[in-house]
C-alpha cells in the first residue's frame, strides 16, 4: 500500500492547482454573482487538457489516471464549485459513456470533441418525474425509418443549455421497466425539436447551467444509439459510479476551500486581544475539518484504486460520495461558524462554499439512494 503521489501525480496536482490560484479563485465571487457560464475559462482549461483528463491520447484525451482525474477535479472545485460539476458532468459522465459504450465511430467523431473542449458534454437521465426512481422515466424513442423519433423532456441537466453533445437516456420498450431503456447520442444544433425550457435558478452551483430540456418529435439516426437497445439503464448505472467518485472529489476541493479560508481568517481575525486560533474551540473545529477532508481524500482514492484496476467499486464509490459530500457540508458549515457574523454575509467566500457543498448531498444519488446502496451491496458480501 503506497500513500505518496507518483511524480506525474504531484505535477498535475501542481499545474492545476498552480491554473486555479491565478485564473479561477480570482473569478469565482464574479461567476457565483453572474452565474455566467464561464467559456473563457473552459477555453483555457482546453489548453491545459483538463475538458478530457480521464481519456486516451488517441481520442485526444490526457490519458490520465484517475487518481490524478480526481486531484484536478478537487483542484477545480476548490476554486468554483460551478466549474466543477462542468467538468465532471462534462467528463465523467458525457465523455464517459461515449468512451464506455460508443463504437469506434462514435468516438472518433463526438469524444474527441468533447476532449479538446470544442464541444461540451451533458448527461441527460433525470426527469420531473424520475429522479432516484430512474425507469419511472417517460421520455421515449421510438422507431422510425432508420432512426428514432423521441419526445420528452429532462430536468437538472447540468450544462445542458450549452452542450453541443448530449447523452440522452429514453425508453425504446415502454413495458419492459428498466430493460426498456436506451441511450444516444443527441446533438442539439443539429437535432430540429430539441429545445432548451429554461434554466434553474439555484442555491450555488453558479455559473454551470441546469437546464430543463423538452424533445419535440426530435428525430435521430439509429447510428446515434449507444450500444444495444435496452442497455441504457446499465450505462446509466456504470457511469454514476465512476461519476460518484469525482464527486467525491468536488467535496473535497470544497472542503479544502472553506479550510483554507478559514485558517487563515481564525489567524488574522482577533476577539479578545488575540487571533481567535488561539481558542481551542477554533482550534479543534479547524482539526476535525482537516481530518474530515483527509479521510475523504483517501475514500476517494480507494474507489480510484479499484476503478483503476477493473475490480468491483459499487459500494466504494458510493461511500466516498456518501462521506465526502456530507463531511464538505459540513467542514464549509463549520467555515461560515469560524467567519462568524462575516461568515453570513457575501464579504467572505464562506457562505458560497456553504451553498456549494451541499449539491454534493443530492446529484449522482442522494445520501439516502446512497447508503440503500451500500447496504445492498453490504448485505450481499
Ligand atoms: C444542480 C443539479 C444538477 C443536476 N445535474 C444532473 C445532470 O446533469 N443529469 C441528470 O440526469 N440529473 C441531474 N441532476 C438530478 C439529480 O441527480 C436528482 O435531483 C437526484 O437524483 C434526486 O432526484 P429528485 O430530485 O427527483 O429527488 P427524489 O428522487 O424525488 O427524492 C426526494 C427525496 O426522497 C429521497 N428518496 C427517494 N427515493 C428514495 C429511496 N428509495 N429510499 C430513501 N429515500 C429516497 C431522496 O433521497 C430525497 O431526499 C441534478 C440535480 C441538481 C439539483
């Protein structure tokens, strides 16, 4: 068992790290306050190669391990919380299935794409009506000439109001529950009847757009299937859990953050003619926040690890999203208590990570979907 980061490990960690300091902290109150989609900064992440860390060189990827995947990500989200679920829903989970479950074709033409930040990438599975109750979905695809005609619409779709390439989950067998289930590809300039409702108006999460998309007798060429007909459930199931585990890592970037800002502020604020770190309370609060982020860190990389080495990680990635995403609620609560009064008003960033962290606690499976998972898979041993 090694604990230490390989040198390219480091180096990523670094770089990135090194990009988020001078380009996104700076930008981050200024994108939370706009909730502006931030392109200029996709562009430059492109050029570093972060819009496609996980994927091989050969689609134009960084070829990437995942533990450095998850470094960078948390390295993302410690400076904006929106840009992290950009590029996790962009690579994890839309760039994901396309390398997981496309053809060769497929991937040539829409992951390499997606992996130079030409084209943005969105997942689509939730509905209105469908959230944890994933087959109560009733978007469908049904047969026509050699396509598909597909009517619908999806909620929360995060970066689905700008995404070029959507991985789209709808049923091509209305009776045949979750096997009915299929997924494609869907290119909104291109696919007349795709339109975007609106987006949210949210908590935090600012400046990545979750949209409420509708499909308006939206035809697509069966070459845009991914895989077989009915096997869209499991793809959806495969790709959460890689996903949970890079949401795992935008709690840690969070919590990171709201640690980081909160040592420093507990050594300049003074009460007291002192700083306030000099209070054990403080003291203890900022050792259990880093203590926390640890033990999420190493989840993480557990899940990695295994993801890694193509062993089972089912029960893994849904304890290091279950702790990780409770611990940065928590650790960014603690933040905004150590802020006191300042920690309640837009002067600090706390409350941002604050309204950040708690996301975390509900896409890619909910904290109770989450532990239904991993007592299942408990139980099961
Ligand atoms: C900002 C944001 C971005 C998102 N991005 C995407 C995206 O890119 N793509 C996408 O497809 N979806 C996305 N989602 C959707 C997200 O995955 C769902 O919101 C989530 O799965 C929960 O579904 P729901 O909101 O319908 O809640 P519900 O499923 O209605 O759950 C409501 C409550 O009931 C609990 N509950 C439900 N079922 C059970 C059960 N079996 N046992 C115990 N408790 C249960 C839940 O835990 C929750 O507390 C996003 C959501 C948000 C808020």
């Amino acid at each position: 068992m090694d604990f230490t980061l390989s040198g390219e490990q480091r180096q990523i960690r670094d770089t990135v790290a090194e990009f988020v300091d001078e380009e996104v902290v700076p930008r981050a109150a200024e994108i939370d306050e706009t909730d502006e989609f931030p392109a200029d900064l996709i562009d430059e992440m492109a050029e570093l190669g972060l819009m496609g860390m996980p994927f091989p060189v050969e689609y134009e990827g960084a070829g990437l391990d995942y533990h450095s995947y998850a470094i960078g990500l948390a390295e993302i989200a410690r400076g904006s919380g929106g840009l992290g679920t950009i590029v996790a829903a962009h690579t994890s989970l839309a760039g994901n299935m396309l390398y997981e479950f496309g053809d060769e074709a497929q991937k040539e033409e829409y992951l390499t794409a997606l992996n130079t930040g030409e084209d943005i990438g969105a997942f689509a599975l939730s509905e209105a009506e469908a959230g944890s109750d994933v087959p109560a979905m009733s978007t469908a695809a049904e047969r026509d000439g050699d396509g598909y005609l597909i009517n619908g619409g999806k909620l929360w779709i995060s970066n689905g109001s700008v995404a070029d390439t959507v991985t789209l989950f709808a049923k091509t067998d209305p009776d045949a529950g979750r096997k009915g289930i299929s997924s494609f590809v869907v290119r909104p300039e291109e696919d007349d009847g795709f339109i975007v409702e609106g987006t949210e108006d949210k908590l935090g999460d600012k400046g990545c757009p979750t949209a409420e998309l509708r499909f308006d007798d939206m035809w697509i060429p069966e070459e845009r299937r991914l895989g077989e007909e009915g096997a869209g459930f499991v793809h959806a199931l495969k790709t959460l859990n890689g996903g949970r585990i890079t949401i795992a890592a935008r709690s840690v970037g969070i919590a990171r953050a709201a640690l980081d800002e909160a040592k420093t502020y507990a050594q300049e604020r003074e009460q007291f003619d002192g700083p306030i770190a000099e209070f054990q309370a403080i003291q203890h609060k900022l050792a259990d926040m880093d203590t926390k982020a640890r033990a999420a860190e190493l989840l993480m990389h557990e899940a990695a690890d295994l993801k890694m080495r193509d062993e089972d990680y089912i029960k893994e990635a849904a304890q290091a999203k279950l702790y990780a995403s409770e611990i940065s609620r928590e650790v960014a609560n603690e933040g905004v208590q150590i802020h006191g009064g300042y920690g309640y008003t837009k002067d600090f960033p706390a409350e941002r990570f604050y309204r950040d962290a708690k996301l975390n606690e509900i896409y890619e499976g909910t904290s109770e979907v989450l532990r239904n998972t991993i007592a299942q898979q408990l139980l099961d041993e």
